[in-house]
C-alpha cells in the first residue's frame, strides 16, 4: 500500500503531466498547426506592402519625419499601377522574449512578407512606427494615393513577444484614439513570453512550437482572416515621493504633468516633489517588478476609462 506522501506525489506528477499536455495542444491549436495548408505565396500576396510604400514608411521612420517618404513615391506609371493588399500587416518582435528566438523569427516573417515590415522592438519603437510609419500612409492618402489610403485602413500588427510586449504596442496605440486618427489597427499575438496571459485569452495559445516553421505561415494566415474583438482599455496614473527607486515596465511611462482624481481619498500629506507615470492596462493589472515598490511607498493611483481596443482572436 503506498504511504500518502507517495500517493501525494503521483497524484501532483499526473496532473502536472495533464497540465503539460493540455499547453501543448493549447499552443498547437493556438498557432495554426492543423492539417489545412497554407500556400506561401498566396500568403505572401495578401500580406506584403507595394515597394513604393515599404520604401516611403522606412524613410519616414528613419529620419522620425512622416513627411519624409512622400518625396520618393514618384514612380512609373502612376498611381493606379499599385493596388493595396487584401491584409497589410507589420509585425514586432521582441527579442529577448521566449528564449532569444528573436532572430530567427524574424528571419522567417520577413521571408513570408518583407524586410520593412518586420520591427525589432529594440530597435523601432511601437510609438515611432504610429508617429512616423502611418503618419506617412496618411500623409500619401491625404494627397490622393489610393493605395496608401486602402493599406492604412486595412492594416493590421502582430506581437510577437510575451505580455509585456503586447501591452507596450497596445499602449501606443492608444495616441490613435486620442488624436482621432481612425481606424486603429487590431493586434494579433505570437506568444513568446513566460505567461501569455493575454494571448491564452484570445485564443492565441500559451506558447509558440518553434519546432514547426509551418506554425508561422498558419499563424499569419489566422491573423490576416481572424475576427477582429473589442478589448476594454484604461489609463493608470501613479504618483510617488521623488527619488523612489522603481524600474517600471514599457507599459508605463514616466510623466511631468499629473492630475489626482477629485474624487480620490489620499490619506496623510502629499509630498512637496513627486514623480509621476502613466500607462494603458487591459483585463488586468500587470506591473511586474514595479509591485512591491507601488505596495510599498505609492501615493496615488488614478484610473479613467479608455476607447476599446481591437484584438484579433485567433
């Protein structure tokens, strides 16, 4: 008969064998790995910018001008020669996510679209492609381009990252809104984080099976025809003594202007000198390392609703 410390512990390795299963074929599912085939050309057709803009959006990024690229789309035969394509789409990676499979991924998707549609995070930030990369689509569309004005209309953005990732692009996204600059681009998620929380929510699964390179072309695939969600988003601001040492996620971002909710009950002083941030969380509040710093010596914290944001479900 076996002692209950043993049965304990068969009973705790058979469910963390089922649990172990159960993310597989959560992350299979998720990434596309079924028996439907994907043809990389058609794929490749449906997802990748004419020339001319790739060109025209890269210039513009580089020199953080959006009018920048509207000087190189002179081209032959006019503009009626360039027809947008069914689903544009750039994606960002972040490569210090899901075991430094950065490279390599990126390599894959530029071969499945292009080179300029492809961004690594540490190197093209989410707020420089929506300032300066659409900037220069509207820019084009503004003065007649069709085609820049259909593909910044369709455009869609993958993540390919873990959390923290998504939530830094969906955070800038948020400038769309305020500015008026409709429509916003929806998000899909290539999860290569540690919880995947947000991607597991959205059907995108809990982690990606790098041992099929067939999963990116399905990935994409599910991305440039998946329904397209409304995510609620809201802004948080914080407010702590000057000098408080915290090392705060992408999503929030450190800020000279700050307003206290008038409805918000401060016990105690405020502090002559505080210093101040803000950021956008989705359906929860994940703050990582920044925690136990907040816990410990934050002032205040204010929250106001945000538009929705769109998501792709896969």
């Amino acid at each position: 008969m076996n002692s209950p410390s043993s049965s304990s512990s068969s009973t705790t390795g058979d469910a963390n064998k089922i649990l172990a299963r159960s993310s597989i074929v959560e992350s299979i599912r998720g990434c596309g790995m079924t028996s439907t085939r994907v043809d990389k050309e058609e794929l490749k057709r449906c997802l990748t910018m004419p020339q001319y803009l790739r060109t025209a959006m890269r210039d513009s990024i580089r020199s953080q001008d959006p009018d920048a690229g509207e000087g190189g789309c002179i081209r032959d035969g006019g503009l009626e020669n360039d027809v947008a394509p069914l689903t544009p789409m750039v994606v960002f990676i972040n490569p210090r996510s899901g075991g430094r499979h950065g490279p390599d991924l990126m390599e894959r998707l530029q071969d499945l679209m292009s080179d300029e549609q492809v961004f690594d995070l540490l190197d093209i930030k989410p707020h420089e492609f929506i300032q300066y990369g659409l900037g220069c689509l509207e820019t084009l569309a503004a003065s007649g381009d069709t085609c820049a004005k259909e593909t910044r209309d369709r455009i869609r953005i993958m993540v390919a990252g873990g959390d923290g990732s998504v939530g830094w692009v969906l955070g800038c996204l948020t400038e769309l809104n305020t500015l008026g600059r409709e429509p916003v681009p929806p998000v899909g998620i290539i999860p290569l984080g540690t919880g995947n929380d947000l991607s597991r929510c959205f059907g995108w699964g809990g982690s990606f099976p790098f041992a099929w390179k067939a999963a990116i072309k399905r990935t994409l695939h599910k991305a440039s025809i998946g329904p397209v969600y409304r995510l609620d988003s809201w802004r948080v601001s914080l407010s702590m003594p000057e000098g408080t040492i915290v090392e705060p996620p992408y999503s929030l971002k450190q800020t000279e202007e700050f307003s206290l909710d008038e409805d918000l009950e401060v016990e105690g002083e405020l502090p002559e000198k505080v210093i101040c941030y803000e950021g956008v969380f989705y359906n929860y509040f994940s703050i990582g390392t920044l925690t136990f710093a907040l816990v410990v010596s934050y002032i205040a914290i204010s929250v106001g609703s945000l538009l929705d944001m769109s998501i792709l479900v896969s």
